[in-house]
C-alpha cells in the first residue's frame, strides 16, 4: 500500500527551483539534526520513519523544517530522552517569549 508521503509517479506539475534562505530556526533544526547523528543519538531511518508517520495533514500542511523537527522530537521521546511533558514545559515557555527570532 502506497503511503501520503510516497508520492511518485504523481502528477505534481513543475518542481520549484528558486533559493531562498533559511531562516535561523530552520537553520537551528538542521544543527540539531546534524549533531543528533553525530553522537550517535539519532539514525538516517529513525529520522526518516519519524518523517513519514508525522500524519498526512502534518506531512501536507507543514513544511520541510516543521515536519523534520517533528520527526526528532518524537525519537526523542521515543527514546526517553525527553518526556512530553518536558517538551510541552519547553514550547510553553518559548511561546511565551515577546521577542521573535528570526
């Protein structure tokens, strides 16, 4: 069975082939994602499987950044690494920041 997140062979009309830069928390997830596998952490196919069971809505509605750093949050806390309840804790506080990066 074909996954939402598999889809070749479709019909998808030209690919986009503009730069754009990354914005500094795009860029951050990159760092996170680089380092995680650097120590050993986090693997190519974790990353992956996390990428491809985010959810059709999530893996459609969000973008690349978005959906990796969903994809590394929950091994994270797959591997206990960090609680949900931690993560929540974290992402309140963040929301509750006045200042906006970037």
């Amino acid at each position: 069975m074909k996954g939402y997140h598999d889809i070749g062979g479709e019909p998808a009309g030209p690919i986009p082939r503009e730069e754009h830069d990354m914005m500094l928390w795009e860029k951050r997830v990159e760092a996170i994602l680089l380092l995680l596998s650097q120590k050993g952490i986090l693997r190519v196919d974790e990353n992956r499987r996390g990428l491809e069971s985010v959810g059709a809505e999530v893996y459609h509605g969000a973008g690349y950044a978005q959906r990796r750093i969903q994809s590394i949050s929950s091994n994270l806390v797959l591997k206990g690494i960090v609680s949900i309840e931690e993560l929540a804790a974290r992402v309140a506080d963040i929301e509750q920041r006045k200042d906006v990066l970037p």
